[in-house]
C-alpha cells in the first residue's frame, strides 16, 4: 500500500515516525507532506524523512485559519494527485481529511485531545484513533462520531518514548550545570482556538518566580518569536534560548523540571517520569487527567499556585507500555 502522512505541526513527526517505520517494514510504501511551522521541516530533515512541503504559516484570526486550512488542502491535493495514496494519515491535521476527500483517497486522524471542534473530523475521516483512556461517554459529550473512534492502548507517547535514550551533547551545547536547577518552559500557545487568557497571567507569576531564583537555569522554549519578549531585561537566573532544534524527548530528559501551558511537552514528561508541570486552562483532557490521577502530572490552577511552586528533581519510572501501540495503530492504518 502507499500511505500518505501529513505532519502538520513538529509533534507530529515523532508520532508518525515510528508508525512510517514499521509500515515500511513490512513493505508498504510511505511518503510525508509537511507544512512549514514550528520547526516541522527541521525535525523531517533531522530523522531523514522524505517530504513535500506544502504550506506555512496561517494569519492569526478565525477567518485567516479557516482560509489558510482551505488553501492548504487545495495544495495537498495538487501535490499529492499523482501519487495514488491508499490511505492518508494525520495526527490533527485539518486539512489533509479535506484534501484526501477530494483525491478520493479514505482518511484517519489521532489526536489525544477530545475537546477539539471534531465537524470536520467527522465529516471526512474513516477512522479517528483516541486513546483508550478517553471513554465512549467522553467521546458523545465532545461530540465525536462514536461509529468512527477506534482506541489504542497507552498515551500516542508510548510511540516513541519507551526506548528514548539521553543525549549528553544537549547538555554540552546549552551550558547545563549540574548545581542548577534545569527548568524547561514552554508557554501557552496564545493563537489557539481553545486558550484561556488566564493561563498568561499564570506565565507572569511562572516567570517573576523563575527569574529571581539564582539557583535555575530557564530554558525558554517559545511557540512563536514574539513570545521572547516576555525574557527580555536582566535577571537573578540564567536564561537559555536554544539556538537549534533538538528532539523534544532528549531535551526533556536533560532537564529536572517541564512546565508548559499545554501540549505536548508536558505530557512526553509525564510519560517520561521527569518532573512536570501544566497551566494549561482550557477544558481539561482525559489524558491529562489520566497523568494526574497517577500523579505524574502537576496541575498549576493559579496565579497564586504558580507564585508559591517549589521546584524539585524527584523522577518516577518511565510509563512505558507494550509494542502493542505500534502494532494496533499500524494495523488501523491498513485495515
């Protein structure tokens, strides 16, 4: 068979790196389209995955998203005619469901995130893959279509995080010290249809705390390159900006602490066992609530929380989870 794989945004390719993997293993035939944001291209290049890019960026309202998500699965469609795809595949992707439809080509999306608008999903996709920690019930009251949800076993992290090793040269090349507390931070993406306002507040109080603690290191990991502005002035801590991209797992294992304003940074630490933190303030997942109820996941619902938070380096086993993860996805997939 010949899959088609859209990574749509860099999370997405560890996710689908794996599955790409294991369906050429077996024969199948599989080619990536990547749209140009958020260090997707760079992570494709890094693992050496073949790809079109198609599309970048899209303007920061609800009609430029909708135009852009529009203009972008005309493009797929224009790129991807000729290949003759069985089977299309995106992790969330809006416009790959639409493009694949008007290739006639059947399409499945995985997100892990029930709370997302799920119409278009709905819509045009086969077959949409949750994990198993999101119930049926959860499902009618996102309003997903029930006859459409497949589960997998495990977080989609147990894709790729079971034999993640660390990378000594991250620690090299950021200046890390083993006295300073390493504490990653990722802010709130600002430009999504689900953020909360309150989580901002929550990051003004993250960082007065952060920056005049002389005994961290911030590693400031921004969504978009406005979001540096936040760190601009002098402070007690030591701000690192990293001046590559680096495999999000590998850089959270070098660290003692994740704090994020959602995604999936937070919860890879979770799975990961390093300490992590969200102030994420949209409707909370089933997966997040999942990752707190085993207490691998902190939730900070405050302000005033966040300016109180004691920073710590405690680790908890990896949440691994059988190759059954792969497989089950895989066979979605083909079948």
């Amino acid at each position: 068979m010949k899959i088609w794989f859209d990574a749509d945004n860099a999370p997405h390719v560890l996710v689908m790196k794996p599955l790409a993997e294991e369906l050429t293993r077996r024969g199948h035939t599989v080619l990536f389209t990547a749209r140009d944001r958020s260090s997707t291209c760079e992570l494709l290049d890094m693992y050496n995955l073949d790809y079109i890019k198609v599309g970048g960026t899209y303007r920061n309202s609800t009609v430029g998203k909708i135009t852009g998500t529009i203009r972008r699965a005309f493009a797929l469609r224009k790129a991807m005619k000729h290949w003759k795809a069985d089977v299309s595949f995106g992790h969330g992707s809006r416009a790959l469901p639409i493009a694949s439809r008007m290739l006639r080509v059947p399409s499945i999306t995985m997100y892990d995130y029930e709370w997302v608008n799920p119409s278009l999903f709905n819509r045009f996709c086969s077959k949409i893959l949750l994990p198993d920690v999101i119930t049926l019930e959860r499902c009618r009251e996102a309003g997903i279509d029930t006859d459409k949800v497949r589960f997998f076993p495990g977080f989609k992290e147990n894709l790729y995080l079971n034999d993640v090793k660390p990378d000594p040269s991250i620690d090299s090349e950021l200046g890390l010290k083993d006295e300073k507390i390493k504490v990653l931070l990722r802010p709130p993406a600002t430009t999504a249809h689900y953020h909360n306002p309150e989580a901002e507040e929550i990051l003004d109080a993250l960082l007065e705390k952060l920056f005049n603690d002389p005994e961290v290191q911030l590693i400031w990991i921004p969504r978009t390159p406005d979001q540096n502005e936040l760190i601009r002035g002098s402070h007690k801590a030591e701000i690192i900006i990293p001046a590559k991209v680096y495999p999000g797992p590998q850089l959270i294992l070098a660290m003692d602490m994740i704090i994020g304003g959602g995604g999936t940074m937070t919860r890879e630490a979770a799975v990961l066992g390093v300490p992590s933190i969200t102030f994420f303030k949209g409707k909370r997942g089933a997966v997040d609530d999942a990752l707190h109820n085993s207490e691998r996941l902190q939730i900070l619902p405050n302000k005033e929380e966040a300016s109180t938070l004691h920073f710590r380096r405690t680790r908890l086993p990896v949440c691994s989870a059988e190759d059954s993860t792969i497989n089950n996805v895989v066979d979605y997939i083909l079948n």
